[in-house]
C-alpha cells in the first residue's frame, strides 16, 4: 500500500473542498524539520499536494497539521524512516520505520 503514497495525489484545494471522512492523516519525516502529508481516503493513501500538483511540505508537524483542522479525520500518525542501512551500505530497508500516533489537528493548540 505504501506505493500508492507516492503515486497517487489528491489537491488541498479539493480536500477541503470535498470534505471526505479521513481514516488516517500521516505525517511523513523525511528529514528534521520536514514533511510530507498523505491522508487514507477509503483505502489508498493520497499525497496532498497544491493546485498545481506539487506536493506540499511542511517545517513542522504543527504546520503540516493546520490545514487539515477543518476535516473529519479518524486518527493521525508519523512515521519515520530511519536512513542507517543506507548510510552504512546495506539495501534500504522496510524495517526501519517508526510509526506513533500523534495528536489530531482539531486538538493541537494554533
């Protein structure tokens, strides 16, 4: 299911727009102070991106959280990619992923 992230977009503006019930908002760390957002619509994971289909990153988990306050999402996770096999040689690795829960957009304090 994790492909679909990567090839399957959905617009902010259209999000928003639409409304739809969202199982999952997952914050993807690509890097300190970076994210990625893709949400689980039915069950295919959609990357959010702007009008002009370039996928939206953010600074912080906050940030990226924001604009989602107005939808009805069911949970939000972040997950984490570690980089340690790559760095020291070996293949990448599925396996060196962390994901938590985290606090849902209408929760967070901004």
């Amino acid at each position: 299911m994790d492909h679909l992230a990567r090839t399957s977009t959905i617009a902010l503006k259209v999000l928003l727009k639409t409304n739809p019930p969202v199982k999952t908002l997952r914050l993807r760390s690509l890097e300190p102070d970076l994210y990625l957002v893709e949400v689980l619509l039915d069950s295919q994971y959609l990357t959010v991106t702007d009008e002009h289909a370039k996928n939206l990153v953010y600074r912080s988990q906050l940030e990226a959280k924001r604009p989602f306050k107005s939808l009805r999402i069911d949970s939000a996770v972040l997950i984490h990619t570690s980089s340690y096999d790559e760095m020291i040689g070996l293949p990448v690795s599925q396996g060196n992923q962390l994901q938590t829960r985290i606090s849902l957009p209408v929760d967070d304090y901004s």
